[in-house]
C-alpha cells in the first residue's frame, strides 16, 4: 500500500507509530533467537528425570547364609530367615542352623587348640600335657568301671587272699 499523506495524522503520533513498530520488530527478534537457542541446546543440559524404587523386603545380598548371635532356640525359632540361618550364642558353645521351612538343628561345639610348632621346647611341653591328660582320662574310665563292677555284685565276698609264690604241692625229697 503506498504511503498517502493523511493530513489529519499529526506527525508526531507517526513517529511514536514508527518507534512503537520497532520496539515490538526488535521484541519479535529477541523472542526468534531465544527459541533458536533453546531447540539447539542439548538433551544433556536438561534436568535429569528422578526414579524413586521402594523395597518392602531387606536388600538381597550375595551370601548363601545369614548369621546372627542368640542367646536360646527360643530365640532362634522366634527370628525370621528368608535363608538358611546360623545362630551362636556369644561364647560358641552352641551353633543352630534354622532353614526356610523353620527346621532348626542344634549342635555343641569345642575348640580345638592349636600346638604350637615354633618352639621346641613348648611343643615338647604341650605334647607331654596331651598325654598326661589323656592318662588321666583313661585312668577316671578304669576307676568308674571298677566302682561299677563291684557296686553291681554286692553279695559276693571279696577275699584278701595273698599269693606267696610257692605251690601247696607236698614236698619231695631227695635221699
């Protein structure tokens, strides 16, 4: 459309249009290049997306067993197990192993002590107190089996008959 002189415009509201116009040319221009810069700007600057997980039951872990101290089978039938449990009280004296189903099974333990094979002399020590103890023992065994037998027949006699060596055969003589 041409420009036609409109006499009843006053000239300076034509000029306000004209900087009005190029106000809002330049705001149009502005807005463009922003959204350039936003269609170009990479995936990675974005916010990241938040996944939350909620687990009702204990985390898995790699072991095949659980393991935990309890003072009695009370305590042990009265604990859950989603695997095979072993339960010892705190001196390991006693071990229970509980599987999934609830069988609990109970077993006593001892310790064993290593001999020790650095010096000799210790080593010679602790092998004469093995097998003085194990004397010991053998000779508590006897001494119970001894008290047993004679407890158990009461009404026989025991006599003190003393052997002196010699036969009662009549004595032969040589002339």
């Amino acid at each position: 459309m041409p420009n036609y002189y409109n006499p009843y415009q006053n000239p300076y509201q034509t000029a306000n249009n004209q900087i009005q116009m190029q106000r809002l040319q330049s705001m149009r221009d502005d807005i463009d290049r922003q959204m350039q810069s936003m269609q170009q700007m990479p995936a990675q600057q974005l916010p990241p997306q938040i996944n939350q997980t909620f687990s009702l039951a204990p985390n898995p872990s790699n072991t095949d067993l659980e393991a935990k101290y309890a003072d009695s089978v009370e305590e042990v039938k009265n604990t859950f197990v989603m695997k095979t449990g072993i339960f010892t009280n705190k001196d390991f004296s006693k071990i229970w192993i509980k599987d999934v189903t609830g069988n609990i099974r109970t077993f006593n333990t001892q310790e064993e002590i290593q001999i020790d094979e650095r010096d000799k002399a210790l080593q010679e020590k602790d092998n004469m107190i093995v097998s003085l103890k194990a004397e010991i023992n053998q000779l508590k065994e006897a001494m119970s089996n001894a008290t047993e037998y004679y407890n158990t027949k009461p009404n026989e006699q025991i006599t003190n008959d003393k052997s002196t060596g010699f036969s009662k055969s009549p004595k032969h003589t040589t002339k």
